[in-house]
C-alpha cells in the first residue's frame, strides 16, 4: 500500500523537524548522522533519514541556540561519542587487545 503524496509531504516535514529537535537537544554530529544512515530503510525509505539529516544541518549552519543546559550537553556528547567509539572494530586504550 503506497500512502498519498500528501501524507509523504507531511512525515517528511514531521522528519525535518526531528532533526531540528536533535540539534536543539544538543546530539553529537556524527552521532547524528549514524542515526540517520542506520534509518534509511525506514519509511519514507531513504527520504526521511535525509530530511532528518537535513533538518539537524539547518540549525546547525544557522547557528541556532542549543536548548539543553550545558552540563546536560556536555554529558550527552560525551555519551554519543563514546558509544561511536564502542563501535569501531578497534579501540585503544583500557580493555583493548594486543
């Protein structure tokens, strides 16, 4: 079942407008980004990962103001990046093998 180009136009702009949300919620770029990649296949497939990702980079080029305090951003950040770094299929440091 295809959905009519005017429920399409709205999940995009509802997808465009999560992305903003992230942003203004202080979420790490790359972060972000792999969010968006690992969401492609998800309705609208490939669009909405898109608009999202678009949306994150119009706040951010339009240097909006980050809306969480900056404690809480700093943690979130951190957090993020660390599980980015949990990813990688090497790591250095505490834990890493030989």
């Amino acid at each position: 079942t295809s959905k009519p180009p005017t429920a399409v136009g709205g999940l995009l702009v509802a997808k465009y407008k999560e992305g903003i949300r992230d942003y203004f919620n202080g979420w790490h770029p790359l972060f972000h980004l792999a969010k968006c990649v690992r969401r492609l296949a998800e309705p609208p497939i490939i669009l909405g990962s898109l608009w999202r990702q678009i949306g994150y980079l119009s706040a951010m080029v339009r240097c909006q103001e980050i809306m969480v305090p900056s404690n809480l951003y700093r943690f979130i950040r951190q957090d993020q990046f660390n599980r980015l770094k949990a990813l990688l299929p090497f790591r250095h440091g505490k834990g890493a093998e030989r």
